[in-house]
C-alpha cells in the first residue's frame, strides 16, 4: 500500500475511514442493483427480438432507433468527465483548492452534457413511438438508461454543491479531501455502469449484418 | 521521517498518480474508439463480440484500479467491490441460464 494511502487513514479498527467503507459498501450494493437492471435488459432482448408497435399500428425495429454517433459522443464525454474528477480529487489531496474548482467545474459541464444527450435520444425514441409501457424493449431500456441517468443527475447536484461548499472555507484538509474523494467515487462508478451498459446495451446491437439478436432487419438505414 | 520529507514524498506520488491518470484517459478514449470500429468490421460475430467484452472489462477495470484508487488503496475495499460485482455477475449468469430459449411462443400469453 502507498504512503499516501497509509497517512491519509483515520485511525479505525479497519484503517479505513467510515466514510469511505460505506462508500464502497453502497457501491457494491448497486453494482448488484444495475446487474440486475442489465441482465434483465439483455434477457427480453434475447426473448424478444423483434420490434415494437407505435401508436398508428406500424411495426418498428429497434436497430433503427439507435443513433451511435450520439451514443459514442456520451460515452467519450463520461470518460473525459471521470478523467477531470480523478484531477479535482487529486488537486484536493494537494490542498490545491482553485484547481479542483476549475476540474470540478468540467465534471459537472460533461455531466450535464451526458444528461442532454439522453434527454434528447429520449424525446427522439418518444418520437418514434417508443414509449416504456409499449414493449419490453422499451420497458427495460428506458428504465435501466434512466436509473442511469438518475445516477448522474444526483452526482452532478452532489458535485454542484460540493463546488459551492468549497467557498465557504469549510471543505479542507483531510476530511475535505476525503469529501471530494467519496464524491469521485460515485462519479467514476457511474463512468463504470455506462461503460458496460454501453457496449451491452449499444453496440451489441450493430453486430452482424442483421443485428445480433437475428431479426432478419438489415442494419443499413 | 520528517514532516518535510514526508509531505515531499506525498506530492512526488500526487505527481506520478497525475502522470497515469492522462496516459490513462488517453487509453479509455482510443480503445473507446476502437470498440466503435469494432462493430463495422467484417469478421466473425462471435470474435468481435469476445473482443468487445475483453475492452469493456479492461476499461473497467482500469477506471475501478487507478481512478477510483483501488490500486493505491486498502485490500479490503477492493474485496468488497469484487463481492458485489461478483454477486450481480452470477445473477446474470443464472437468469440467462434459466432462460436460455430462443424465443418465447406468444401463443401463451394470448
């Protein structure tokens, strides 16, 4: 273990801070929590193939939905997002306060980048029919990119006042580092979700020249 | 070791950890650019869709190791992490076992 690590430690029967086991506690419990969400996403997509009927009666096929030039765009901005948390975390450890304000401040644009880009795929598959209560596909999509969604929204909130609690001169030395440091965790962990949900729940569905779950529907649109 | 050295040491190591997080970054964003290649490529789904689960876990695992400190920190937490991740792997390895039909006949639910 690093010296860092070892020196930043309050002094608990584990070594670790409290805040931070929990932390990580509530992280493994919601790596369980979107396990769950992906898995039963992929499920009806396997059982499920097929598309979904709009509200005039036309049937629809869902690789057509997807926009992955919009898909690929959220994704680089949540990694470049997690990047910039990874600096304000180790700016704060520095004791270096204006520098996490600058990197926190470009955690929370990407941040509300990524919500944009959802909010508009959303009103474009809303558009086109789509709706949570008109297919499986459309129930476990919107309910697992949502919750994920969700999660991003509560870390950028977290992250806003964080940037505005650090005017009043409170957030300082360790156990303002150690904020920060909780705070991040939570960011990159939403990072983490999106890159698997990103790969299973996207591109998946671009493989093969008739989409990966067989439904006959060439890709070209 | 004296107050000075030890805060000499601690910013040596904010100063590596820097050097990492940016090679790092640049990594996650080319191999996120290769994933996207991936799909278009002509060559067996099987193959392709191996390699992508290969780069999101190299992916995920790099963003849990260096930028979430795993690496630099307590074993326990890195435990406690791989628990839960564990447990919502089996469960997804058990749904898709329990349901590992092709496709169900809607004739039953009419």
């Amino acid at each position: 273990m690093s010296q860092v690590a070892e020196s930043s430690h309050a002094p608990t029967s584990t070594g670790i801070d409290h805040k931070k086991l929990i932390m990580w506690l509530f992280l493994a419990s919601d790596c369980m929590f979107f396990g769950t969400l992906i898995s039963t996403h992929l499920l009806y997509r396997k059982l499920y193939p097929t598309g979904f009927t709009d509200a005039e009666g036309h049937q629809r096929f869902i690789q057509n939905l997807f926009n992955i030039e919009l898909t690929s765009f959220s994704t680089f901005i949540l990694l470049m997002s997690s990047f910039l948390m990874a600096l304000a975390v180790s700016a704060m450890h520095k004791g270096q306060i204006k520098s996490f304000r600058r990197n926190i401040l470009g955690v929370i644009f990407f941040g509300l980048i990524f919500l944009g880009c959802q909010v508009y795929e959303f009103t474009h598959f809303l558009h086109q029919g789509l709706t949570i209560q008109n297919s499986v596909f459309g129930s476990t999509f919107y309910v697992l990119t949502g919750t994920h969604g969700t999660h991003v929204a509560i870390g950028v909130l977290w992250l806003i006042i964080l940037y505005f609690y650090s005017f009043t001169g409170k957030l300082v030395g360790h156990m303002g580092a150690l904020d920060v440091e909780i705070a991040g965790l939570y960011w990159h962990f939403v990072d983490i979700v999106w890159i698997i949900i990103f790969t299973a729940v996207y591109l998946v569905e671009y493989l093969g020249p008739t989409g990966f779950w067989g439904t006959g529907l060439p890709l070209t649109k | 070791m004296s107050h000075a050295a030890t805060d000499h040491n601690l910013a040596t190591e904010e100063i590596r950890r820097y050097h990492h997080f940016i090679t790092l970054a640049l990594w996650l964003a080319a191999i996120t650019g290769v994933e996207i290649v991936l799909i278009f490529l002509p060559v067996s789904l099987s193959i392709i869709l191996t390699v992508l689960c290969v780069l999101s876990a190299i992916k995920f695992f790099a963003v849990i190791l260096w930028f979430m400190h795993l690496i630099y920190d307590h074993r326990l937490l890195f435990w406690i992490f791989i628990a839960g991740m564990g447990l919502a792997f089996a469960t997804f390895t058990a749904l898709l076992s329990l349901f590992a039909v092709d496709r169900i006949d809607t004739k039953w639910f009419s």
